[in-house]
C-alpha cells in the first residue's frame, strides 16, 4: 500500500466521498498534511483507519454509531 493517499484515494479507501475527507479534514477530526495549495491533501492510511475507528467506537461525549 502507498504511504501517502491523495484525497480521492483516501475517501476510496474509508468508503466516503471526497467532501466527507475535506470536512473531516477542515474539522481537524482526520489528521492530514497540507501541500501546496488550499485544497492539497495528503493522507496516510493509518490515519484514516484511526478516524473511522473513532467514529465506529463514537469518541467521548458522543453517541456510538449504529448500524442497523
């Protein structure tokens, strides 16, 4: 696997689309480095499985996420 993911590789990669990669991103919920311009992402896989974890398990004053 690739160390670093563009955007449209992580949201492939979580099953989200890009929006939702930008918002978490925009959020500071997903960890993610900046390169060049306002819009350059750069993902690592391990942050991506760590922020859907986070959401799987729902992080400390939120409710858990239900699958149903």
């Amino acid at each position: 696997m690739k160390t670093w993911l563009t955007v449209g590789e992580g949201a492939e990669c979580a099953g989200v689309s890009r929006d939702t990669i930008y918002t978490a991103s925009e959020r500071r919920e997903l960890r993610h480095a900046r390169i060049g311009g306002r819009r350059s992402i750069r993902l690592k896989p391990e942050w991506i499985d760590a922020w859907l974890e986070r959401h799987a398990l729902g992080a400390p004053g939120q409710h858990p996420v239900e699958h149903g």
